[in-house]
C-alpha cells in the first residue's frame, strides 16, 4: 500500500514537473517570437526578428536558442517524426533567414519556435489522455 501511494506521489511530482517545463519552453519561444507588436496592426515579432538582423550571427544565435527548444522536446520523449518536423522548422527558418531583410520578414511570419511548442503541447496532450505513459521518457 505504500508503495502505491509513494509511486502515485512521485507520478504526480514528475507531471508537475514536465508541465513546468514545458510552460519554460512555451516562454522562450513566445519571447523569440511573439513579445512585440508593431502599433496599429496584429503583428507580433519577437527576438528572433530583432537578432537576426545581425547577419550570419544574429541567425546562428536565434538557430542555436531554437535548438534548445527542440533538445528539450527530445528529452520530453517525442516521437521521432515529431522531432523531425520541429527541426524542419528550424531549418527553415534559419535558412530563409540567411537573406538579408527577406528573412527577417520571414522571421516574423513563420515563427518557428512557437509551432514547435504547439507540436510539444499536442503530443502531451495526446499523452494526458491515454494517461501519459506514451510522454514518460524513461519508458523508451
């Protein structure tokens, strides 16, 4: 019996903390890409614009922040096609942000940083609802 209720403790502990990892991760990317609005308009742009005006470093580092977010993915146990289309999006966007200007206006749009968060939040909630086995890394 203790050793239930100490294993149902720690299966709560351990949600709890995939949960505040992931709202860390959904931050870091809304910084990246949506932390600023351009007055009068939708618009939002984030970091990732504003570095990647600096050319060559300024997508280096961006691309480089990007990867943690899918690292961070991989350590939360996604499925390796997932994991393959979060690091599409950063290619992606680290490519097409290599041209002058161009890129930086792609930046703003494609927002690669927060469709690899979406990805992370779906498969986690696919994961709630079988009752998380399928997001427990230490099952693989």
């Amino acid at each position: 019996m203790a050793d239930t209720v100490a294993h149902a403790t720690w299966q709560r502990h351990r949600r709890a903390a995939v949960l505040h990892r992931i709202e860390r991760l959904r931050h870091v990317a809304w910084v990246l890409d949506a932390f600023g609005r351009l007055p009068g308009t939708r618009l939002r742009f984030g970091l990732d614009s504003i570095i990647g005006l600096a050319p060559v470093a300024g997508d280096a580092v961006t691309a480089m922040i990007s990867l943690y977010i899918v690292i961070e993915a991989a350590r939360l146990g996604l499925p390796r096609h997932k994991f393959g289309r979060m690091l599409a999006n950063v290619a992606i966007e680290t490519a097409v942000g290599t041209v002058p200007l161009l890129g930086d206006i792609f930046d703003t749009f494609w927002k690669a940083n927060l469709r690899n968060v979406a990805i992370i939040d779906t498969h986690i909630a696919e994961a709630q609802r079988r009752g998380w086995a399928s997001a427990d890394p230490s099952r693989r």
